[in-house]
C-alpha cells in the first residue's frame, strides 16, 4: 500500500507539472513579446506567435480527448509532452518571427494533450471521495498559471533573457515524462474506434479561420475588408461541416450527446463565461497598476499575487465541499463572489487605492477559483472511464474558448474606448496610437519624459477604458450565474468505502 500511495504521489506531481507548463505557456510568453519582437523583428507578425499556440491547444484538446478514451491515456501525454517540449526547445533557439510562429505551433500540439488528459488521469487513479481534495490542487494549478505566468515571465525576461521562457520549460517537462513513464500504470482495457478524421480536420479548420478573423479584424484588416469577411465565411461553412460530420460520425470528436446531460452542458458554458471574464482581469490589472499606479512590468505582475491566493483558496475550498453539498449550491457561491469581484473591479479610477485593488483581486480570484476544481468533477459526473477523455477535454475546450473570445472581444472594446477617452481629453484628432502601447509608453523611464498634466489625462484615458471593459466583462459573468442557476441538483456520489479501488491492496 505505501509503494502504491508512493507512485501515486510522484504521477500527481508529473501531472501538475504538465498542466503548470500548459497552461501557463501563452502568458508567460505575452510577457516577454516586447523583447522577443525588438530582437527577432516582425512586429507586422507578432500575432501569428500567440494564435499558432492557442489555434493548435484547441484544436488538439477535444482531438486528444477522444484519442485518450480509445487507446490509453499514458501514450497520449506522453507524446503531448514529448512534442511540447521538443517545439519549446526549438522557439529558444528561433532566429525570426516566422520561424518562431512555427515552432509555437509545435509547441501547441503538444499543450492540446496536456491538460485534458492530466485531469482525466487523475479521475481515473482517484476514487470519488478522495478526488476533492486533487482536484482543488489541480484546478489551484490552473489558475495560479493565469496570474504567475505574466510575472515570471517579466523577471525571466528581464534577467534570463526571453529564450528562457521556452527553456524553464525542459526540466519541468522532462520530470514529468519520467514520472508518468515510470510510476503511471494504466490497466484500464480501451476501445479501438474508428478515428473521426473528417471532425477533426473541419473543427481545426473552422477555429483557425475564426481565430485569424477575430486576431486580424479591425486591427491588420477592416471588418468589412475580404479577408475578414472570408476568414468569417470559411468559419461558418467548416462549422456547419463539423456538425453535420459529427452527427452521423460513430464516433465523433465532439459527441453533441453528452451536451444532453443538463449537468455536463451546463457546466460546460459556466466555464466558456467563467473563462471569457476571467480573462480581462488577468490582462488589464496589470496594465491598468503599470499605467496608472506607475508600476514597472515586473511590479505589475506581482499586484496580482492577491488574485492568486483568492484562486488558490477559492479551488481548494470548492474541491473540498464536492462531498459535503451539490455542485449547484458550491457554484453558486462562487458565481455570486466571481460577480461582485468584476462588478468591484468596474469602479476602479486612478483614485482607487491599492488595498482596495487588493480586496477587488482576491474576490475575483476567490469566485473564479471554484470554477478550476468544481467544473471538472461536475462535467464528468455521469461519464464512465471510457468517456472521461472525452468529456474533460471538451469542457476544457469550452474554456479555452471563452478565454481566447475573451481576449479578442474585450481587448476591441478596451482599445476603442481608450481612443474615445484620449479623443475628449485632447481633441477630436488624437489617436491612441500616437501615445503607443500603454504599456510601453508608460514605463517608469517614459512615464518621466512625459509632461504632468499631460500624463494624467493619459492615465485618466486608460483607467476609464480598463473600467469601462470590466462593465462589460459583467455581460459573461451574468451568464454564469444564469447558467449556474440552471444546473440540477446532483452531487457527488461516495461508493461505500470498503468497495473503492483504493482499498484493494
């Protein structure tokens, strides 16, 4: 019994290792995209960079899902975390955009398999009365990575050099590879099944054609130009042969059934707007404590360690109430904590002083906390082991999905807004783009060329425009609840102890 809680132990920690690396990939790497693009040149480009990445963990996660339920889940991820590690070492040593781009996108194939399948291998390992506790620390994981990565990766870039934020990578992920190889041993008997090839194509190509849409649109190209236009037609026609391939596929990628269990469907969503609002605190505080505050990247990032605690404790408090009460009563206090977090952050003004930012963080992080630990367990509640794959990695899908619409949607509406504000305070000609990337132009060192009066009129300009979107990322955080309200009443069921597989020596 104690070597089996051993290696039990060291396959818990090669699957954290995985989800901290996947997870936190595309924020960690934001962070050092000044740097990367001053040395490699190709600002025209610097889009390709993160799309690559977040194209491909889409695309792969539902993908490797299904493949984990049909051949084993050992094979899967190490082949994920094979393939990531291989595309980081490559963007280390990239020497242009473009090649880096490339190299992100190995790197994603790789990430698509990471986190699904780390979490649906710990519901397999773990029965369900010990799960609450290892979900709340996977899901305080996850969320972590959301608010670490832009801080590690300012310090590694400032002091490291950015090829050390694919690098820091290797050694966490060759930890990983050998704890899995070694320790991890599935005996779980899969089914073969006939691979959905026509899914898998038109999902991968639907989300590229809606990525580089969203990306491009009102920023490279017009909306209304004919390649966003285009972009947005290839994602309707590829959409629409999706739905119809997988309706008739035996078996589909992305099984619309499961979307008939109200709990599965309903937690699914929760976690698409969960992920979508989330999303807007971890990009503009520290953009918002950079500009307006006057803090340096790297300060900025470590504002956001309130946000991480409130995470953290939200995850392991939500994990552990999944065997004392409904899945429903848990999210409702967590929707009801998320809401007043992002209603708080709304009223920020350059007045607002930095306990009360503090307080508004760990509220945030508190409510959205729950979701990384509950929404996991609950997504799978009515699925065997062979469907686990499948249900997990669509759920997580979802959120991805939220985040990256998060990022687009929200990031229009900050930028259009900061122009508006920039336009009253200096005249109907000024354009945001004369003052820069806030975050650059408003660095210590250029905070100081600037004049005061001017200076605070740009602040004043880019903390309404921060509130303003935090009064719209209430539309998805709305949603949550609603969508939160809508779920049954099911909780999670305890087999006698005596019969769990945990009790077979």
């Amino acid at each position: 019994m104690n070597s089996k809680e051993s290696n039990l132990k060291m396959v818990v920690t090669a699957l954290l290792l995985g989800i901290l690396m996947s997870a936190m990939d595309n924020t960690i790497v934001a962070s050092a995209m000044g740097t990367i693009v001053s040395d490699l040149g190709g600002l025209d480009k610097i889009v390709w960079v993160t799309s690559a990445y977040m194209v491909m963990v889409m695309a792969g996660t539902p993908i490797f899902g299904k493949l984990s339920d049909m051949y084993g889940r050992k094979r899967f991820y190490l082949f994920g975390l094979l393939v990531f590690l291989i595309g980081s070492a490559l963007c280390g040593i990239a020497t242009s955009i473009t090649q880096l781009s490339i190299y992100r996108a190995i790197q994603g194939i790789g990430g698509g398999a990471l986190m699904p399948i780390a979490f649906t291998i710990m519901f397999d390992i773990y029965p369900p009365e010990k799960r609450g506790k290892l979900t709340g620390l996977f899901g305080a994981v996850f969320g972590i990575s959301s608010v670490l990565g832009p801080l590690l990766g300012a310090y590694i870039t400032d002091y490291a050099g950015w090829p050390w934020v694919f690098y820091i990578n290797l050694p966490l992920g060759v930890l990983s590879f050998i704890f899995i190889a070694m320790y991890y041993k599935e005996s779980v008997i899969h089914s073969k099944q006939r691979i959905d090839w026509g899914g898998a194509f038109t999902l991968v190509g639907a989300i590229i054609c809606l990525m580089f849409a969203l990306e491009l649109g009102g920023n490279k190209y017009a909306w209304d130009s004919s390649t966003i236009l285009g972009l947005f037609a290839g994602f309707t026609v590829l959409l629409a042969a999706f739905i119809l391939i997988e309706r008739k596929a035996a078996e589909p990628v992305i099984s619309f059934d499961m979307f008939r269990k109200r709990l599965f469907a309903t937690s699914s969503l929760i976690g698409l707007f969960y992920g979508s609002a989330f999303i807007v605190a971890t990009i503009y505080i520290p953009i918002f404590v950079q500009g307006v505050y006057g803090g340096s990247a790297t300060n900025s990032g470590l504002i956001l360690m309130p946000m991480m605690i409130g995470t953290v404790f939200g995850s392991q408090t939500g994990g552990l109430l999944t065997t004392k009460t409904t899945f429903r009563n848990i999210m409702l206090l967590s929707a009801v904590c998320f809401l007043a977090g992002v209603f708080s952050l709304s009223t920020l003004t350059p007045d607002t002083s930095r306990l009360f930012l503090n307080i508004f963080m760990a509220l945030t992080g508190f409510g959205v906390g729950f979701s990384f630990s509950v929404l996991s367990m609950s997504s799978v509640h009515h699925f065997d082991i062979r469907q686990r794959g499948s249900a997990t990695s669509t759920s997580t899908f979802m959120r991805s999905l939220g985040m990256t619409l998060g990022i687009t949607i929200f990031g229009i509406i900050q930028r259009n807004s900061f122009t508006s504000s920039l336009s009253n305070a200096f005249g109907s000609n000024a354009d945001s783009a004369a003052f820069g990337d806030p975050r650059a132009a408003l660095t210590p060192e250029a905070r100081a060329q600037i004049p005061a009066p001017v200076l605070e009129k740009i602040s004043s300009a880019l903390s309404s425009s921060i509130s303003d979107t935090f009064i719209w990322a209430l539309v998805p955080a709305v949603l949550g609840l609603v969508f939160v309200l809508m779920m049954p009443n099911d909780r999670l069921t305890i087999a006698p102890k005596a019969k769990s597989p945990m009790e077979i020596r």
